[in-house]
C-alpha cells in the first residue's frame, strides 16, 4: 500500500478525508518479547500457505530491473532476518493479488503478521501498476510496523513512477513518540545512526531535488532525516535514471533499511505498561490516518467499489480499525 504518497500524487490521487474516530481498546498486557535476532538465519518463517500470492508480489513485473533488484533485495533480506517471528501471509487470493475490469489497473498485498508477542506487529508489501491518460504509473512499497512492545521507529520506502524518468522516493524511519518532548528519542534513532548522512548523499545529484507533499498530515508525520525527494532525468534518458536508482538509491536504502533492523527491529527497545497503551493509541490513529489518505478515492476511482471494498476491509482488519 501506498502509505504516505497517494494523496501527494495529482490526479487520481488527491484527497483529504476526516481522521477515522478511535475504538477503545484495552491495555495491551505486559509480556517479555523475545529478543530478535540480528543475524541473518536461515530459516524463513512459514510460507507455505501464501507461496502463489508471493510469487506475484515478488515479480515486480511492471517496473525495470534496478527498481526490481531493490525490492526484493530488501524483501528476501526482511524475511532472512525477521522470517522466524513473522506468520505466513493468510490474505485471500483475490486480495493479494487484484485487478479492475478492465484490466488498466492491478496490485498486489503481501502481508504478515508478527508472532506474538515479538516486537514485530506486520510487515506490509505492495505493487500498484495503473494505466492513466498521462502515462502508466507504478508504485511499490514495504513497510514494517513494531508492536507497542517496544517504541523504536517504523520502516517505509515508496517507489513512485510516473514515467520513466520520473521517481519520487519516499524512504524515512517515521517516529513513534514526540521528538521536541522526548530529544533522547531523536538522539537515539536519528542522531546517533547518522541517518540525515543518507540525504545529504543524495542531495549532490543534479537530478535530484526536494519532494513536498500536498498533505501537511504527512509532512508532520515523518522523522527530520526523512528522504523525500523527486529525481528526474532529461526526456529520453531513461538509462540515467537506471543508473541513479542502481547506484544511489539502492545502496542508501539498503543502508537504512540495515539500520532499521540493528536499532529499531532488533535492538531490544521495551516500553512499560502505561507506555504501550500510549503507543496502542497513537499507532493506530496513524494507521487510520494512512488508510484514509491512501484508499478514500483511488481504489474506488482506480479499481471500482467492489474491489476496492475487498480490499480496503482486508487492510481494516490487519491494522485493526
């Protein structure tokens, strides 16, 4: 799913809905998580019962090949290191993989959940490929959210292509708690894995400038070393954009994706009782949020309403909204 950047996107994506009211909830109970590993393991958790729809996931079929490589880089690296306290993907088929009538626009859903009571809460896959009057766009994205066992930061990168030499990226580890009340928080996760590092990198590329989104939502939402950035090449030079996505961007994502998963996902982070309610809270005012920006209008508009009811209920019941 497109989290943060569907309703940044011009035409059919823009949309700005009213938060989702909250469900009360009880207190999460206070339990241990096992320590996640940070060493690559050879044992991937089950997949048997999900092996089609991650075939189709896993294919990336509408995107190039450095766009492809990066993907399931970061896929296979997710599930060699998290695969033993992650569940297999239980989605229906219709689900993981969907299309409208078409047949001008199709996507796909992978996602599993964490073993409980790990500090993985899901993980979440997807690609989207619409055939528009401006030309054929294409989204993939994983992202990872963490249990409110524990307050480390989220994962999310988003590639968006609205032509060939046309790329927004959308790559940040978005805060969990209030950065100006908790600067220990910022010092941690942000300061001391020298995050904005990756940024600046970037940022000496002639093709590459700053992203703005449209939703002031969303810029408040990410972390001040979020990379949000728009790189576009000259007309015709699609192998320039090949090669900046090759030797740039997919090096700075793995590198932040690895710091990820050594601090946030495996650092071993836990939070008490009154903190897990809070972060229960936020967590999901988030989620809700997300959902809102991203399937208000474009899976309807995209897919029809009966697919987009499919699919829209099955990510409801994942994030438990």
């Amino acid at each position: 799913m497109a989290v943060i950047s569907a309703h940044s996107l011009h035409s059919p994506f823009s949309t700005t809905p009213p938060l989702l009211p909250l469900r009360s909830f009880p207190s999460p109970p206070l339990s241990k998580p096992p320590r996640i590993s940070c060493s690559p393991s050879p044992v991937m958790g089950p997949q048997t019962d999900d092996d089609g729809g991650r075939k189709m996931f896993m294919e990336f079929p509408y995107v190039s090949a450095p766009y492809r490589d990066l993907m399931v880089d970061l896929v296979s690296t997710m599930e060699s290191r998290l695969g033993p306290y992650l569940l297999p993907c239980t989605l229906p088929p219709d689900v993981q993989y969907y299309h409208n009538r078409t047949n001008t626009a199709f996507g796909t859903l992978h996602i599993r959940s964490g073993i409980k009571p790990s500090h993985i809460d899901f993980v979440f896959g997807s690609w989207l490929h619409c055939k528009l009057p401006s030309g054929a766009l294409n989204i993939t994205s994983l992202s990872a959210y963490l249990s409110p066992s524990t307050d480390a930061p989220n994962f999310l990168i988003e590639l968006i292509q609205s032509s060939p030499t046309s790329l927004v990226l959308i790559l940040d580890l978005p805060p969990r708690k209030d950065l100006v009340l908790h600067p220990d928080y910022l010092q941690t996760f942000y300061e001391d894995t020298q995050l904005d590092k990756y940024r600046k990198q970037l940022d000496k590329i002639p093709e590459v400038r700053p992203y703005y989104s449209s939703s002031l939502y969303i810029r408040c939402s990410v972390s001040p070393t979020a990379i949000l950035v728009c790189i576009e090449t000259e007309p015709g030079r699609t192998e320039r954009m090949e090669e900046i996505v090759r030797d740039h961007v997919s090096v700075i994502a793995k590198e932040v994706f690895g710091v990820w998963l050594d601090h946030c996902a495996c650092g071993g982070r836990e939070v008490g009782e009154t903190d897990r309610a809070r972060l229960a809270k936020r967590d999901l005012m988030f989620k809700s949020k997300s959902i809102e920006i991203d399937l208000g209008s474009s899976l309807p508009r995209l897919f029809g309403e009966e697919v987009a009811t499919r699919v829209s209920g099955v990510i409801r019941d994942v994030f438990n909204i």
